[in-house]
C-alpha cells in the first residue's frame, strides 16, 4: 500500500518539475517569473517543514541527522538557484539550467515532504490489526500428538520442560482454555492430546533442523508416524506422567504435532518455536506441525549456561507459554490460509520510520498476523506492550491470543 502511494508522489513531483520549468522560463515577464519561484520555494518550504517533523519518530537517530542535512542543504540551494535566476536576462541556456536545477530539487523535496506526510498519516491512523478468515482449512476437531526427540529427553532427572508439557496435554481437555478456544470463532470444535512419546534415538552427529519441508524434521515424523512392512521405525517411550498411548496406524485428519528437539540438535527454523505444514502421503495440504527450540531441553537446568538456545530463552517464553501459542496459531491456521491478520498500514508507516529510508527500497520483514502473534509484546494490538499471560491447562502459563470481538484476551 505504502509502494502505491509513493509512487503517485513521485509521478506527481516529476509533473511538477516539468511544469515548473515551463512556467518559470516560458517568457520574459518578470512579475510572472517572481510569482513562479515563489511558488515553489513555498512548496520546498512546507517539504521541508513536514520532513523535520517527521524525523520526531524517526528512528535510529543518524537518520534524522542525515534527512534533516540533505533537507536544509537541499532548500538553501533553491533559495540562491532562484535569486541567480531572477537577476539574469531570459537569455541562451543559463536561465534554463538554473530554473531546471532549482526544479529538481525542488521536486525532490516535493518528494521527501510527499513521503513524510504518507508515512506520518498512516502512523498515527489506518485500521487495526485484526485477524480475519482468509477461506482456509482450520483444525476443526485437533487431536494433538507430542514429540521430544533426542536422548536428552530420557536423562535422569527429566528436565522440566517434560513435565510441564505432559501436564499441559493431560488437562487440556476439558479446561477453560480449550473452551475459549472452541468459543473463538475460528470454526474449532473440540481439542483433545493423542499421545506423548519419546523418541531418544541418538540423533546424528551435529544435528541441524533447518526446514519442514525437507531434511532432519520430516524424516524423524516419517520414521515414527509412518508405519511399514517391518513395522515402526522407532523404539518410543511413553511420556513419564502421560496416559499410555499406541502411534496411530494413521493420523487423523485434524492432528497437530509438537516436536521438542534437545540439545543435540541445532534449532535453525524461526525464532523460539513455529508451525507449518511437513508433506505428508495422502494430505494435500501437509502434516500439520510445531517445532519448538532445543533451548527447552536444557531449561531451568544448570547447564542451561553452556546452551546458546538456552540461555537465549527468556523467563516470559517458557514451554508451555510458546507450547500454548503454537497451538492456537496451528489450529487456526495450519497451511498459511486460514485466519490471520493482514499487514496493516499503520504497521508498515511505523516499520519505515522506526528502520529508516532504506527500508522502503527493501521488502519489511514478514507481518507477525498470526492470533497469537498479535499479542506479543510490541506489536500492534497488544495494549502497550504488555506481555499477557494467564493460567492455563494444569496451572500452566499460557500466551494471549487474539480473539475476534474481544481482541487480545489472557
């Protein structure tokens, strides 16, 4: 939207230029050739004005010093291109040339004024951020399945993020959690745990997990989801504290599955955790599945300090915090086209002026829309900035997600 709007600016700074330069050397009346310069170092001026009002929220702070110069510099130089021309005779190619150079950079100021007046009126308005249902498939019926594979997971003592886990699974159903889930909107009708297992087959060495499309991730869930002649490919143990379980012969249509990857593992996917869609035989849109960080594997442990993933977790993003998140966005959005918020503008506007000019000749990063995504601290519609939790299943902490009519709702 931003784009569009910019380039109307442009063009209309270029038909400006060009009328300009017309009106200004077209004849030789003086009285007329005044009024034109006046004109546009009145346009230049008001530019000007806007341009070092909007550097108030521009940030990093070399921006605003690097505008505010080529603004200043930029309309000194029209003020004396227009004096020279108004003291030499309309004669030869001088007068065009210093009417065409004063036009320029007029235009350019024109431009910058243009822009900082788009981006200043989409920040401070435009409309919120707000998840809508773009036709796709939600998990009607979501049976969740839980993963923790690596051998950290089968160590003595368990690390906590098991137990918390297991205990988030084994209350969900019925919880008030789940209730507001299914009275969301989003077309959910029930969400019940399918089984939780571990997988502490030694991984190889150096483990990376980079893709759900292909790689480490969707070899490990065919190995334990897809069943075969000579039977299933993993020796799985049952959650310590979990109901027994059997891997389904075939996974239901509405399963989510949540891998916990351990410390041998390298965590390369986006952020803490993420959800996406694996291939899978059968399923046009995919498995639907979360991964979360090997951090979690070593949480709350003393050796969590010798862990990159680990010490990066904050004591806001704790397992069952990122462990609920996932799961609502899964749910209400399992391959990309289900309910999720489009960019807004004013998103856009603040993005251009919180990273600078450069950011808007590159793509900005993707829009965290997602429901839960939206009430995370920082973005649009999460009240301030304010990290909202709540109890959730089996005491745990669980994250704010968005709901529609009532907006961010621990």
């Amino acid at each position: 939207m931003i784009g569009r709007v910019l380039t109307v600016v442009a063009v209309l700074s270029v038909l400006t230029a060009g009328g300009s330069v017309w009106l200004l050397v077209r004849d030789g009346q003086g009285r007329r050739r005044a009024s034109s310069a006046r004109v546009l170092r009145r346009l230049a001026g008001t530019s000007v004005l806007v341009v070092l009002a909007t550097l108030v929220g521009l940030r990093p702070w070399y921006w605003d010093v690097a505008v505010a110069a080529v603004a200043a510099a930029g309309f000194l130089a029209i003020v004396r291109l227009l004096t020279a021309l108004r003291r030499r005779p309309l004669r030869g190619w001088g007068p065009i040339s210093l009417a065409l150079a004063a036009v320029l950079l007029g235009s350019g100021l024109v431009t910058m004024g243009g822009t900082a007046a788009v981006l200043d009126a989409a920040a401070l308005s435009g409309g919120d951020a707000v998840p809508v249902d773009h036709g796709g498939p939600v998990l009607a019926d979501a049976v969740v399945y839980q993963l923790f594979w690596g051998p950290s997971w089968a160590t003595t003592p368990r690390p906590p993020t098991l137990g918390r886990a297991v205990s988030f699974e084994e209350h969900v159903s019925p919880s008030p959690w789940e209730r507001a889930l299914v009275a969301s909107g989003f077309g959910v009708r029930s969400l019940v745990p399918g089984g939780c297992w571990i997988d502490s087959t030694p991984t190889v060495e150096r483990g990376r997990v980079s893709s759900m499309v292909a790689g480490a991730l969707p070899q490990e869930l065919r190995r334990v989801f897809q069943r075969s002649p000579q039977g299933p490919g993993r020796p799985l143990a049952d959650c310590p504290g979990a109901a027994p379980a059997s891997v389904p012969a075939a996974l239901p249509r509405d399963a989510l599955v949540v891998v916990w990857l351990d410390s041998s593992i390298t965590y390369a996917l986006d952020g803490v955790s993420i959800h996406g869609a694996v291939p899978w035989p059968g399923r046009a849109h995919g498995l639907a599945v979360s991964a979360l960080t090997d951090g979690y594997a070593t949480w709350r442990l003393p050796g969590c300090g010798a862990h990159p993933a680990c010490r990066a977790l904050s004591d806001r993003v704790s397992p069952t915090y990122a462990l609920s998140h996932e799961i609502v966005e899964t749910i209400a959005n399992p391959y990309g086209s289900g309910w999720y918020a489009d960019t807004p503008l004013r998103w856009s506007a603040r993005y251009v002026l919180d990273h600078g000019p450069p950011s808007l000749l590159r793509s900005a990063p993707m829009f965290p829309g997602e429901v839960a995504d939206l009430c995370e601290p920082g973005q649009p519609a999460s009240h301030g900035g304010r990290s909202m939790l709540s109890t959730g299943p089996g005491g745990s902490t669980v994250a704010a997600f968005f709901r529609p009519a009532r907006g961010c709702v621990a």
